[in-house]
C-alpha cells in the first residue's frame, strides 16, 4: 500500500517570501499522480499543483512549483512570493493509475499547516 | 457552476444513532467519492461510486455505507454511530477516471 509522509507539521514565511513544504511517499509502482492540495479555514480541498510520474519537467502553477525527484520518491512545493491568502494546511496527495494500486483513490499525508506573517 | 455541494454543514448526533449526508457533485461530473478527515489528519478515502454501484472501497466497517442516485447525486450514511467516527466528512466529483477531483466543503459531524 502506498503512503504519503508529510514531516512538518507546522512552517511559517513572511509575506513576499518563499518556503518549500516536504512531502516523501512509498510506492513499488512507477506511473501515478501526485498531488498538492490546500485546505484552508472553509474546509474545501483546493487543487494546488498535479505532477505526472512519468514527466520529468517539474509542475507549475504561477507562484506555485514541485521539485519532483522519482528516484528519492520526493515531491516539495515551493510557494513564492508569499501571500496572507496563502496561509492554509497543505496536503501532499498520491494517486495511483492501477485498479489494483487502487486508481480511484487519494491517499493523503497529513498535512503541513502554513501560516504567513505580514 | 455550482460546485460540489454538500449538506448539512454541520450536525451533531448521539452516539448508537444513524446518519446520513449528502452530496451533489459539480455539474457533469458521474463519479462521487467520500472522505474522513479526523481532526489534525489528512483525509482517508471511505469509498468511491459511479453508475450508482460502489467501484471500490477503503478501509472502513459495513457501517459505511452509501448510494448514488441517476442524478449522479450520492449519499453516505453510517449506522451504529461511534464516538470515534466523530470528523469532516468530504465528498469530491470528478469524471470517470479522470484524475482530478472536486472537493465540496464537507460536513462536520460530532458524535457525543
């Protein structure tokens, strides 16, 4: 079974700054999607960033870039340019392409909660 | 476009009672998936469904159980309610193996 390992609970950045939120996962397969998502006080998930496994070129979305190293099963998410919007909990998320890897499903880590000060 | 939409926001039951939530998913999406999210952890996959059968399913008792209807629309419900099921509960949409997923706001649920 895959797991998604988030080992900061908590980070902080100033506002106009950048930080980068690790995320390590265990997985035997070699195609799948990882993920980053934002959780913020409303509760509603929020797609931040996709990386497909089988892209080498790291994902962005404008502030928002991966560093997505397979070999050490790795996928961090630098913010730039911090904003107080920003301020949330993140989750690193994997998803499998097989039905015996389980396709249909998210498996979350358990989130790094971001605060950014003014 | 309404999002994915879920009700009620908030609800609180005893626990040994039966419960049931909703979800409507993003308009012309056909797949539901549910959720737990337990205070200060990362949500937990419940199970997911598309034409109104169940695809597949986490880690969790019979007591989860749930519904899609024609509508797409899909229902989780929980019998022999515990204190330990006390969490968020989130419903995402998607299209069919489509690989990104729409969350609604999700339903918080106290089981005292």
């Amino acid at each position: 079974a895959q797991t998604v390992t988030q080992s900061q609970p908590e980070m902080s950045v100033q506002e106009a700054e950048t930080v980068t939120l690790s995320c390590t996962y265990d997985t035997s397969e070699s195609d799948y999607y990882l993920f980053w998502y934002k959780q913020p006080p409303s509760r509603q998930m929020i797609l931040v960033i996709r990386q497909e496994a089988y892209k080498q070129q790291n994902a962005t979305e404008n502030r928002f870039s991966v560093n997505f190293q397979k070999a050490a099963k790795s996928f961090s998410l630098k913010i730039s340019d911090s904003q107080l919007g920003d301020a949330a909990m993140y989750f690193c998320a994997y998803r499998s392409l097989t039905d015996q890897g389980g396709s249909e499903k998210l498996v979350f880590g358990k989130g790094t909660k971001l605060t950014v000060n003014p | 476009d309404a999002g994915v939409t879920q009700s009620p926001t908030h609800l609180i039951k005893t626990r040994g009672q039966q419960v049931t939530l909703r979800c409507s998913p993003k308009s012309g999406h056909d797949t539901v998936s549910w959720y737990q999210q337990a205070l200060g952890q990362g949500p937990q996959f419940i199970f997911q469904y598309y034409e109104e059968e169940e695809r597949q399913r986490g880690n969790f008792p019979d007591r989860f159980s749930g519904h899609q209807f024609p509508n797409y629309s899909s229902e989780l419900n929980v019998n022999a309610l515990l204190l330990g099921d006390s969490a968020l509960y989130l419903c995402a949409s998607s299209f069919f193996l489509n690989t990104e997923a729409f969350f609604g706001q999700g339903t918080r649920l106290t089981v005292v």
